[in-house]
C-alpha cells in the first residue's frame, strides 16, 4: 500500500486549474458506476462532490477493491488531477476528474435505511432516528454551515463594534419570563431546583451593572412550551446589551448588524427598516408580527353583528377559491381559535352576491358593507364581531395569514423585516382580570406615559419594540428600568410584594442600589433568523439535532425515565412512591 499522505483540499474544491496535480481527496461514497473498462465513483464531503475515476492504467489491487466500494463506505484515495473528456455542467467540478493510483478503504457501511441525497422524501421521523445520516444531505449540510457563518459574521460585527461576549450560567434561579421554565433538582440543595435559562435577561442587566458598557452572547435558552414550526425547546439568541444608550441605539446596532448580513450574503434587504407602531399593526394586520409582504388588511365594517362591532378583511380574487365547502372550513379554523362564528360576502365575477348576512343586511346594507370592505367582482369578504376589539382582531389575524397561503400570495423568497415600536407598557390579563407587563417588569415606560402610569394604563407605552420577519417575531428589546423608585412603582402597578420581588428578583434590586448605568438591549433568535434566510419551514431544518412536536428527540430516544438511583441522590420518587 502506498503511503497515503493527508488530504490535498475538499472535494468540492478542485477546478480545472488544478490539472495535473498529485493529490489526496477523502470522503464518502455517494454512488460508483461500474462500466467494465471504466469505474467511476462519486466521492462527497461537506463541500460536494468529486468524481474518481478507474480505468486501464489503474493499478489491478486498486481496480479490485473499487469494485467492492458501496454507497457510505468512507475512502481516501490518491490520484492525478485531470480534465474530464465528458465534463458535468451541473456541479462545481464537473470539468475534472481524480484519476486515482491508490485507494484506502478507511469505513464500511451497511446499506443506508434512505438515500442520502438532496430533498429525501423519506419521512421526517425515520430521518430525525438516523440524524447523523440525514446531516450528510447536501441539503442539510449546507444550512447548518450557514448558519456558522452567520454566527461567525454575528461575532465579528459586535466585536468591532466594542461588544464583549460574556457567557452567563446554565443553571439558574428561577425567574418569571413568559413560559414554564425547564427545572434541574439539585442533588446537594434536596428539595431545591435550578432552572434552565429562558434567557440571559436579569445576568447580562448584571453585567451592565460591572461595568462591561457592552455584552454579546451568543446564548442558549430553554422554554418548556408546545412547539411549533418556529419553535424549539432549546434555541440560540443574539444576546446583546448597551450601557449608556437609548432604543434607537439599540435598534441602530441591529439594523447595523443586519445591514452586515445582507453585504455578506448578498440578501436582498431593502434599508432603513421601515416601523409600524404596535396598535397600527394591530388595526389594519390583527397581529404584533405582521407580514406586510401581501395585502389581506382588516377593516372596520362600521356595522354592528349581533349586538358587537364587527371587523373583517377582503380576500382578493377569493370567489373561486372560498366554495360554500370551503367557507366551512374557514369557519371552523375560526372557532377553534375563539370566534363565535364567521360571516362571508361573496362577489361573483359578474356581480352576483351571495352572503350569510343577506336577511340581516339586505342588499342596500350588503352594497354598504361591499364599498367598505373596497371588495370587487371576484372576492370574498369574511367578518368576525365579538365584544373584545383584541379577540377579534387577533382571530382575524390568523384567518388572514390562512387565507393567504390558500390563495397562493405569500411569497417564497425574499425577507421583508419591520420594525414594531410603541408597544403598550401593560397589557389586561383576561383570566387573571389584572394588567400585567406587556414585556417584562424591568422594561422603562416612556417619559410622557410616567404621569399615567396609576391612572391610564392602556394608554401608557413603553420603551420597547420588535423586529419582525415575514411574519414571524425575530428580536424584542427595551430600554431598562435602573431607577430603584421607578423599579418599586412598577412592582407595585403589577401587584408584586415585597416578599414575591426579593424571591424573584432580589439580586437585581440589590445590585441596582450600587450606581447601575442606564442600558437598553435586545435578543434576536438565531435559528428563526437562518431558518428565513433559507427559506426553511421549520427550525428543525437549521438544527443539528432537533425535537420533534412532542419535545422528544428520535435518535436517542430523550426524554427518558430516571434511573432510580439517580432519583434517589435527588430525594426524588417516581410518581406513586415507586
């Protein structure tokens, strides 16, 4: 056996400039085709693909054990470099082949249970059991290696900008921040739990605290909440935080960043980021994350159904699509996110109405309600009515987003991101009959919502705002609260005790006693932020290793029952003592 040196470069490296060269190329076996004189295989690694050739002036031991090559086997072959007679236009190295005089076997493989190739039809859960096999797909490969390089681009951008990446602890107390946290029993504290963090927010307020002026961090954070296609119990968030800076600092340092991102990949952004204030959003998207890339607004009928005010939207060219049967439908996705029901108006192309509201209306009331609703011949017009101006603009919300992807109008490509601002300082808790913060306590109202603060709170705003992306939430940030008065008035308006803060937050209304700076900051998801550049459904699509609906994870099986003994260190029992 020849002595084999390391690999000369990635196999989807060679070009036509490298001609004659003696090299190494390693990797696996995408597929051999073997044509009695000649035997080709296609060698892959992260990079793409290289074809090695085998023919009449390959060594006989070498030509025999090609033969034997199956798809997966891993190999390092040595070779000359040399243009190809019968070139492929469709990869990168199709001018060149690697006309190979030794050959290493250096990994065999059984036969794969699906093809690793590009776009695998084979279901996601057999894949998800076998990721380490579905992470070969170019596919696959190549999001995860975007996602590197955006976090790389992410680092060197906050760095030159004076930002210090400061990692913040794992194991935590726990603290109020929107969803159930993940809890860690400690063996030594029995009876006593760590939590997971939802996000570094109270430890990088800390860090402002010390001095730092700015923090980065590229952070893990864990919610134990139901999952969605943008939703994973574990994820990655652009963590940053500003001393001595107002929001506009904030989101100058975003967009900048952003701007970074679009130089280097070439994205397509459009700048300065346009803003929406929030009850805007609201009034004409039914959403605090609306997708502006197509039309679909909600209107106010300026009718009342049933005794409530009703609101709706058009859907353009909706006639054809909305059938009776399909109306049905709609109406039942509405109740099933909290409308009592749903009415329709539908406009035939030549005129003709047909409406759940006729006998109610008439055709006078109907032609009113057709000139608000700016509808023409073709669409469809559908409306809720319920006593809560949220309820029904947040149903409509979603319906509109429903009828889009029936009608066909969400774009696939492109990334349009908005800036949300003005948010509520509070927002009413429904359940609970109390107002609650919108963000989190430690946001800073604006100094013209300080008179009202007691006296008008759905009129006060807050020192916040929201980056969104095709629809979806990307980042939420805010200038903080240093002021301890301030601090101790909100706590108040949000009905804390004294007891309940120095539980919660005690280490931070302490620390703010010891000259805190003032500071603002932002989380911006990582993975949603790959996962729309990509144009990707779900995040499991830029995760390496990703739960599925029900938080499992395939491959290794976790979640999994405790050992008892592990239980027993804790001063745990399973459920019923056993």
């Amino acid at each position: 056996m020849p002595n084999l040196k390391a690999r000369t470069r990635y196999c989807g490296e060679y070009r036509i400039n490298h001609a004659g060269e003696s090299v190494t190329a390693c990797g696996w076996v995408q597929k051999a085709r073997d044509l009695g004189p000649l035997l080709f295989v296609d060698l892959r690694d992260r990079s793409g693909i290289v074809q090695l050739c085998f023919d009449d002036n390959t060594p006989r031991d070498v030509l025999e054990k090609a033969r034997t090559l199956r798809s997966e086997y891993v190999l390092r072959a040595v070779g000359t470099v040399r243009e190809r007679s019968a070139k492929n236009k469709d990869i990168p190295t199709g001018a060149v082949e690697i006309a190979v005089t030794a050959l290493e076997i250096l990994g065999k493989s059984e036969t794969p249970p699906f093809e690793i190739a590009e776009n695998c039809k084979t279901d996601e859960l057999i894949r998800l059991k076998y990721r380490y096999l579905d992470l070969r797909r170019p596919d696959l490969q190549k999001n995860i290696l975007l996602r590197h390089r955006i976090a790389k681009i992410t680092r060197d951008y906050f760095d030159e900008n004076g930002f210090i990446e400061i990692e913040t602890p794992m194991l935590i107390r726990s603290t109020p921040e929107g969803a159930r946290d993940y809890i860690v029993p400690s063996r030594i504290h029995k009876g006593s739990v760590y939590a997971l963090p939802q996000s570094p927010q109270l430890y990088k307020q800390l860090c402002m605290v010390a001095g730092f002026d700015r923090y980065i961090q590229l952070a893990r954070c864990f919610r134990d909440e139901d999952l969605r296609a943008d939703r994973q119990p574990e994820f990655t968030q652009i963590d940053l935080e500003m001393s001595f800076a107002e929001l506009e600092d904030v989101l100058a340092m975003v967009e900048g960043f952003l701007m970074r991102l679009d130089r280097e990949l070439h994205l397509g952004l459009t700048f300065p980021i346009p803003r929406m204030a929030y009850r805007e959003a609201i009034a004409r998207f039914g959403s605090d994350k609306p997708d502006t890339r197509y039309g679909l607004e909600l209107f106010d009928a300026k009718l009342e159904l049933f005794g409530n005010p009703a609101y709706g939207f058009t859907a353009t060219g909706g006639y054809a699509t909305y059938t009776r049967k399909e109306i049905d439908k709609l109406t039942e996705e509405a109740k099933g996110i909290g409308a009592k029901g749903l009415a329709y108006v539908r406009i035939a192309p030549d005129g003709t109405v047909q409406s759940s509201l006729t006998k109610l209306l008439g055709e006078e009331g109907l032609a009113t309600l057709i000139q608000t609703a700016a509808a023409k011949p073709g669409d469809a017009v559908f409306l809720v009515a319920d006593p809560k101006y949220s309820l029904s603009h947040s149903i409509l919300g979603a319906l509109r987003q429903s009828a889009a992807r029936k009608l066909g109008i969400v774009p696939k490509e492109g990334l349009k991101f908005l800036w949300v601002v003005d948010f509520p300082f509070f927002d009413f808790d429904e359940d609970a009959q109390e107002w609650v913060a919108m963000h989190h306590p430690f946001t800073a109202p604006t100094e013209e919502s300080l008179a009202i603060l007691e006296t008008d709170k759905a009129n006060a705003v807050a020192k916040a705002a929201d980056l969104t992306l095709n629809g979806i939430e990307m980042s939420s940030g805010s200038v903080r609260i240093t002021d301890p008065e301030l601090q101790g008035r909100i706590f108040n308006l949000l009905g804390l005790g004294e007891e309940e803060i120095r539980a919660k937050f005690g280490f931070l209304v302490e620390a703010f006693r010891y000259g805190p700076p003032p500071h603002a900051g932002m989380g911006l998801g990582l993975d949603r932020l790959v996962m729309q550049i990509l144009g990707c459904e779900s995040l499991r699509d830029v995760t390496a290793f990703p739960k599925v609906q029900n938080a499992s994870e395939p491959m290794t099986q976790c979640p999994a029952p405790a050992d008892p003994v592990q239980l027993a260190d804790l001063g745990l029992t399973r459920k019923g003592g056993n």
